[in-house]
C-alpha cells in the first residue's frame, strides 16, 4: 500500500514536531528515553543537536569522563541523521590530491586520513556498542554515464589505489553485472563503504552516550546563548537554563538563529527518497545483488540501494519547498523506470524529504567565533560517516588530547544575498539538469 508523502518541517524552530514518516521511522528500534530538560543545570560541555556529530561528540567526551548534556528540539535523529540514504561514505567532494594542494602535504595529509577513516569508525561504533541498525559493508559503486566521466573517476580511483585503499575500477560490463542495469558507461568501486539503517544508528548513538554517562534531552529547545562570565548560559524554551565551560553546536540543515550568521553560511537543500517493497523474482535477483551503494556522478547526482528487507531505494534532489504529495516524488520513481525496466510498474511504499547543508566550498565547516564555543556543520551529503568523524574530532580538541584536530577552523562566512537562496536552489537545479541532460546525450 503506498503511503502518503507529508512534509517534512525546515528547521526544530517552533516548538516539539513528531518524526516525520519514513522508512526508517516505520522500521527503526524504539528511540531510548531523552526526556526533557525540566530544571536548570550545570555541565562540562553542553551539545546543542542530537544529530550525528552532536551525539559522537557527546560519545566520545562522555567516554573521557566529561559531563555531557544534549539537547535536543526534537528527538534524537529527527534532522537529517534519520532521514537520508544511509550511504555510508568516506570521501569528500574534493579528491586527496585536491586537498593537499588546499590545505599543504601536512594539514591536508591529516584531513585525508580523518576522511578515508570516517567509515571504520561508524562500523567500529556499531559493532562496539551493539547498534542494531542493518550495517553492510560491501561498498559504494560512484557510476558515469559517459565516457570523459568514468575518466575522472577512475583518475580518482587510482589516487585511492596509491594509497592502499580497497578500490576498483570498472567498465562498463564488470559494473552491469553488479548494477543489472545497462545505463551507465562505468565507475569506480570504494570498498572502504557501506551501507546502515540511518534513524536506527542516530539512536544507537544516544543510547551508548547514555550508557557512558551523557545525558540527552529531547524536546528541549535551546533559543539563546550567551557569554556568563567565564562560562556559556543556554536558555532553552521552557526557561530551564545550562551553564557550561564549553558549547558545541551541530545542528547542520537544521541550524536556526541561534548564532549570529550561522543559518546564512550554507544552503538547505532537499534530498527526496522513494522506496519500494521489497523486490521479488528477477528484479531481486538482478538488482544490486552485492548489497553495494550506489550514486551517479552527475552534478544531480541519484543514490540508490537496497536495504535489509530487500527494498530499492531512490533518492535525489528535490525542490526547495518540502514536499505534499506523491506527485513530487514522481522524477524519482521515472528514474527508477529507466534505469531498472525490470522492475514493472513502480509502487513506492515509502516517500520522504529531508534537509541537507550545502556549503560554498563543499567542504564541511568548523568554527570557533568565541572562546568555549564549537560549531560544525555542511557535510554536503555525506554526513553519515563525516558527521560520526567530525564528532570523534571535536571531542579531542575539547579533550586536548594533543592530536591535531584535521578539519580546517574557518570564520563564520555568511553566503552573500542568503536571503535568496530558494531561488539560488531552484535556479542552480534547473541549470545544472540541463547540464546533465547535454552531457548525457
């Protein structure tokens, strides 16, 4: 039976909003208890978002014996760590010789190997803390549908392979027969990758940092910060009030007005997914039958996979306001056609939306604008692995642990004319489908 597509709200900004439907909403464990903060309190650190970087960060700091409180507008996953694809992905945008010629061979070195790492510690967390959430480990397939593109990805490719990492290239009949689909020119094979139920990893993360000490409330609303002597003062909606010696705030596609200018560096974007019932007869035995992850290499790009139960997953770009109906999800279930004729007429039982942090330089964003103060955010949709990384990473500069922390420390940027950027995204989606449009044909 398909299921209706409901919106899916823009920010945690107006109070308490049930989990929007989804997949992974019908079909993750139970959500542990994150009640919320009824009296006021003082911490060590306070973390604002119960997405995947707050909550690896409160993990991880949790873990060291530091007192730790999340919070949380929402519930614990309800942004876009519940929402996407569940690609788990230990690449940037940026290959590894683009980042040494960024950022130098010692800076740049170290955000390769937190990057290329960032899986392994999603499936160490996983495995460590007893997460049930679907993990598969047989790699991610980056496909082209031309020839100059299967180029640069496989020049992307042999930069992996220099290194040591599990990667392969593929013609176009080798990746067929793990596709069964004809569509595509070749790719690339990252082995390193995966696949999780994403809602389930958000709340298996927030059951193990209560297991190591963290407190994490839902339902609690931060609306103001601000400098208390030498500490951090977080008055939350119901005017229970925190202070804290240090402040992380990870609220990514999500982020409101809480910091001056914060919401202003990146673009929301929605990403729209389709599932359908699980495949059966030759779609189930054609379709991916690896159990690997899937994007095209297009600047629109689309993701799909299975997941545990068998189904066909499609997501892609959408348009800027949330979705109402199944119409708007209908590009996705005529790409799901073309590229797997096998399937018959498509019936998606699930549709769904979420918001996504695109930033200028599609690298993620750390900045420190005041002492004690943290921020994170714009993962560019790989925030699954990224996110989990950058948390790990923020515990130990707040640690000082000695490490040296390897994503680049940036000052708050607003994206000029911010205002607009509905129409940056409508304007950017109608330019860029042309583009691939030409390039594919």
């Amino acid at each position: 039976m398909t299921k209706p597509a409901l919106p899916a709200p823009r920010e945690a900004a107006t109070g308490t909003q049930p989990l929007p439907p989804s997949l992974w909403a019908a079909t993750a464990p139970p959500a542990p208890p994150t009640p919320a903060l009824a009296d006021s309190v003082r911490t060590d650190v306070l973390v604002v978002g119960g997405g995947y970087t707050g909550l690896s960060t409160a993990l991880h700091l949790a873990e060291a014996g530091v007192a730790v409180r999340v919070l949380e507008a929402q519930e614990p996953g309800w942004g876009a760590s519940g929402r996407n694809g569940g690609q788990v992905n230990p690449t940037l945008k940026h290959d590894p010789q683009d980042l040494l010629r960024l950022y130098g061979p010692e800076r740049g070195e170290a955000l390769v190997q937190a990057v290329s790492r960032s899986a392994d510690l999603v499936f160490d967390l996983i495995a460590r803390h007893r997460i049930d959430c679907q993990p598969v480990r047989q790699g991610w397939l980056q496909v082209g549908y031309t020839d100059e593109a299967v180029a640069a990805m496989h020049a992307r490719a042999r930069q992996w392979t220099a290194r040591g990492e599990p990667v392969q290239m593929l013609a176009r009949d080798a990746l067929a027969q793990r596709l069964g689909s004809n569509a595509f020119a070749g790719g690339w094979l990252d082995g390193r990758a995966g696949a999780i139920q994403p809602l389930a990893y958000a709340r298996g993360l927030a059951r193990a940092a209560q297991a190591a000490g963290a407190m994490v409330h839902g339902s609690t609303q931060v609306v103001q910060l601000q400098r208390n002597g030498q500490r951090w003062r977080a008055t939350t909606a119901s005017g229970a009030v925190v202070d804290a010696d240090r402040v992380v705030i990870a609220t990514n596609g999500y982020t409101a007005a809480l910091w001056p200018g914060l919401r202003q560096t990146v673009l929301t974007a929605n990403s729209f997914i389709v599932a359908t019932p699980p495949l059966q007869g030759e779609a189930a035995r054609s379709i991916l039958p690896g159990g690997e992850t899937v994007s095209t290499s297009q600047r629109l790009l689309l993701y799909f996979r299975r997941d545990a139960a068998g189904r066909l997953l499609m997501g892609g770009r959408g348009h800027f306001a949330d979705p109402q109906g199944p119409a708007d999800f209908a590009h996705l279930e005529r790409s799901l056609q073309l590229l797997y004729p096998q399937l018959g007429p498509v019936d998606c039982a699930y549709r769904w939306a979420g918001r996504i942090a695109v930033t200028r330089d599609f690298m993620p964003h750390v900045h420190e604008p005041a002492p004690g103060l943290s921020i994170a955010l714009g993962y560019n949709g790989r925030g699954v692995a990224l996110a989990t990384s950058m948390g790990k990473h923020l515990a130990g500069r707040l640690l000082d642990t000695g490490a040296d922390f390897p994503f680049p420390i940036t000052p708050i940027a607003p994206i000029p004319m911010h205002r607009w950027q509905r129409f940056y995204i409508a304007a950017g989606v109608a330019w860029y489908s042309l583009l691939d449009r030409v390039t594919r044909s």
